[in-house]
C-alpha cells in the first residue's frame, strides 16, 4: 500500500500542450496570441512567488512591503494618513487598521497624531522600515537583473514599451481593473 501523504506535485502542462489543448477544444484559438498572454500569466506568478519568498526571508509578509513600498513612493518624509493608504492599497479602513497596528507592533512604521490636526493620524516609515524596504529592493534587483539577463538594452527597452502598451489599452479597455497600477508610465 503507498503513502498517499507524500504524493508528486502535479506538473503544470507546458505552453506547447497547453496552446495544443486549447486549440482541440476551441478552434478559433490564436495560439501567439495565447502563448504571449500564457507566457506573461505565468511569468507574473512566478515574480510573486520569488518576491514573495524575498520579503518572507526579510521577515515581513507580501501586505506589509505593500505598505513600506506605498511610504516610499509618498516621498520624504515617507508619511500617509491611514485612509491614504488605505485608498491607495485599496483596502478597507479596518483592514489597513489591522495592517498597519501589526507593523506598529514590529516597528516597521510609527503611528502617531498629526500635529497640526490632532484628531488625524499620520503613518511614517521607520528607519527600521525603510532598511527592510531597501533590503527589498537590493534583492528584487538581483532577481530582475538576472531574470532579464539575456536581454540587450535595446531589447529590454523595447519590451518595456510593448508592455507598457499593453498595460495601457488594459486599462483602457478595463478602468475598473487597474486599480493601484493605474500610476505607472
């Protein structure tokens, strides 16, 4: 009798046969067209997974960068209200509440009255904050260098903007569905 416990992790198909299988069932299938947007789907869980990896290994979860990386691009001095950031991460208020007490807590951002309004509150990075963030960004760096690593300037220039084109007409296309991406480029 077999360990059913300690069964093989299934294979995900690869592009060919899954193009192959959609075109056996859906004939009008264009398949470069399938296998570009398989390609980046599979792409895009691949980055999460190895980013997501990255930040675990810092000690900090996928949501608590979220918020370090939404400090960061406020610019100096690295402050939000809790609303802020709660719209800009497109959270509920108490999600970001819960959110930004446990980082509070680990003492990656300070939580504290605005001075000139007392009845508002102001979420600042840390020190410790920003050296995880930067932590971070040394990491992805690496990552993206040498995923990218094979690639010429000019070639890695001219992706850049097919996939910034294409980011756009999805935005266009689907305004409701950008959410916090609908700043880039």
């Amino acid at each position: 009798m077999s360990d059913t416990s300690e069964q093989p992790a299934l294979q995900e198909p690869s592009l060919d046969e899954q193009i192959a299988a959609y075109q056996r069932e859906f004939r009008d299938l264009d398949p470069q067209v399938e296998q570009i947007v398989s390609a980046l789907g599979r792409l895009n869980r691949r980055m999460n997974v190895a980013y997501g990896r990255q930040v675990a290994a810092l000690g900090i979860s996928n949501a608590e960068w979220e918020v370090l990386k939404t400090l960061v691009l406020s610019g100096s001095p690295y402050r939000l209200g809790p609303g802020e950031l709660a719209k800009r991460l497109g959270l509920t208020p108490a999600a970001m509440t819960h959110r930004i007490d446990r980082m509070a807590g680990e003492g990656l951002v300070t939580r504290d009255r605005d001075e000139t309004n007392r009845v508002r509150v102001i979420v600042e990075l840390t020190d410790e904050g920003r050296a995880k963030w930067l932590e971070a960004m040394r990491m992805a760096t690496t990552f993206e260098e040498d995923l990218l690593q094979d690639l010429s300037g000019d070639q890695r220039g001219a992706l850049g903007e097919i996939l910034i084109r294409l980011l756009h007409r999805v935005e266009h296309e689907q305004p409701d569905a950008g959410g916090r991406l609908t700043d880039l480029g």
